[in-house]
C-alpha cells in the first residue's frame, strides 16, 4: 500500500477541473494507456493571456490523477510564460510528497503541459518528438529514449537506473535495460562533474 499525503488522497477523491475545455487553445497529450499511464490536458486563455480555464483526463493510478488535478490548480491564472516553468517538482510540492515510485506521474503532468503550451505556439509535441523521432531507444518496454532517460534525470538530480524507472518507467518492466540506463547516467554525471 502507498503513503499517501492528505492532499494527494483529496485530488484523487475529489479531482478538480476533470473533462475537456471546450475549443481549447491549446491540447497536451502524453504518455500511453497501453503502458498504464497518459493524460489529456487543455485549457483556453483569457484576454489578458492567462490560463482561465484549464482542464484534464487521466488514465492511471491515484497518484496520476492527484498529481494532474494539482497541476490545474497550480496553473489556472498563469501566464504561458510562467506556466512554462513549472516542473514535476512544483506538483509534488503542491502535494506535498509522491511516493518515490510515482514520481513519474508529476512528470506526465509537466510534459502534458510542456506539450499544450507548444500545442498552442504550432509547435511540435516536444516529447513526441524526443521519444518517436530522436535519439536512442534504450527501454522497448515503454519506448523511452536515452534522449529522455538523461533529460528526466538532469532535470531531477537521479543518479540510479532504479530512480530514472520511478520517474519515468524506464527499465520498469522486464528490466533488461537497466544497466544501460545505469552506464547512462554515470556517463552523463562524469561529463557534468568535468564542466565544474
């Protein structure tokens, strides 16, 4: 059984802004169902370009609802501007705390936004783009990219294979991946150490 905090069983018992804006100006999808997790995130501006109305669909656990329920919280009245900076860690804080093997639910809910935002600028899905188009496919379980594995752990200080699956499934399911993700990191924090 998870831990969960106060605040996480609220947003998976009472979810807010569940279902879809109508004409949204901008529409994020991420992740797969077939793979356990994905989301569906829109919203629509107001005249001063802030988010006004911001809604979401979720497959997934508890912790994948709680944490998109949090992040339309967090963003109704933002601006594009500060909306792109949000990240998984400002859901989890808002949260309180995930369990560690659910971080990658507060990181569906900050790619979903990364993605409505690009959505509404004509851009591409950027994580489309990094997991169908570029860079190596290291998990073929859930089809993640090294692109992504060294994104997900640079952006969150992960220094283990087994923190990367926790953030974003990578190695999570028949496991065969993991040494590679291991090599990954341990590459990618050498070359960080040297630029200091």
């Amino acid at each position: 059984m998870w831990n969960y905090t106060d605040k996480v069983i609220d947003h998976f018992m009472n979810p807010r802004n569940v279902g879809e804006v109508e004409n949204p100006d901008g529409v994020g999808q991420v992740g797969n169902a077939s793979c356990g997790d994905a989301l569906k995130l829109t919203f629509k501006l107001d005249e001063n370009g802030r988010i006004a109305d911001v809604k979401f669909k979720t497959f997934g656990c508890a912790s994948a609802i709680a944490s998109s329920s949090a992040l339309t919280e967090l963003i109704k009245g933002m601006t594009l501007e500060e909306a792109q900076k949000v990240t998984n860690q400002d859901i989890v804080k808002l949260l309180g705390e995930l369990p560690e093997a659910k971080m990658h639910c507060s990181v569906m809910g900050m790619e979903a936004l990364q993605a409505a935002i690009a959505d509404y600028r004509g851009e591409p899905n950027p994580f489309e783009t990094m997991e169908d188009h570029e860079g190596k496919l290291i998990c073929k379980c859930f089809g993640i990219t090294d692109i992504k594995i060294l994104h997900v752990a640079k952006e969150n200080g992960l220094r283990r294979a087994a923190e990367v699956t926790n953030y974003c499934k990578a190695g999570g399911a028949c496991g065969a991946c993991l040494g590679q993700i291991q090599r990954l990191l341990d590459d990618m924090w050498k070359l960080e150490s040297l630029k200091k």
